[in-house]
C-alpha cells in the first residue's frame, strides 16, 4: 500500500468489509474470501490502481478466488449484473 499514491490503508479496509457483504450474499466458502483478500494484497504490490478502479480491483480478485475454488456459482450468474454496475459508475 505504500507504493499507492491515491489509497490509504482505511480504503483498503473499506473495501475488505465490502468484500466480506459480497461473501455473505453469495454464500462463498470461507477460503474464498481469505484467498480474494490474499490476490488484493498481492495485487496492490505489484500495480498502481486508482481509487475509482479499486472496487472492480476487489470484485474481480473475489472472481478469481471463487474460480479457483470452483464455487462461484450465484457469483458467476450475478457477473453480468456486476459488469453493468461498473461500466454505469465508470
């Protein structure tokens, strides 16, 4: 998070409790979201991102997680409901 010139660390714990709201509506497995938080962080090491992208940053890494645990389910039926809202926010 340092290497992040328009996050702070409170977003990020913003966005972790969003996260865990998007966990809990989809009923993911607790690895889930242990794994999606764990790509977040490895995530905002490696690459810059906007404040206006970071909650795509987040909803995509749970995408991920959920892929690699082969449950995203309700999740990957909600994808193109997800995709509208943040092409509408963008």
């Amino acid at each position: 998070m340092d290497s992040q010139k328009d996050l702070a660390w409170k977003m990020r714990g913003i966005l972790t409790d969003w996260l865990i709201q998007v966990h809990t509506r989809f009923r993911l497995l607790p690895e889930t979201l242990y794994l999606a938080v764990n790509i977040i962080d490895r995530f905002l090491s490696a690459r810059v991102v906007s404040l206006a992208k970071l909650q795509l940053v987040g909803i995509m890494c749970m995408f991920l997680a959920a892929k690699g645990r082969r449950n995203c389910g309700a999740l990957c039926n909600e994808l193109p409901l997800l995709r509208r809202l943040f092409i509408h926010k963008s």
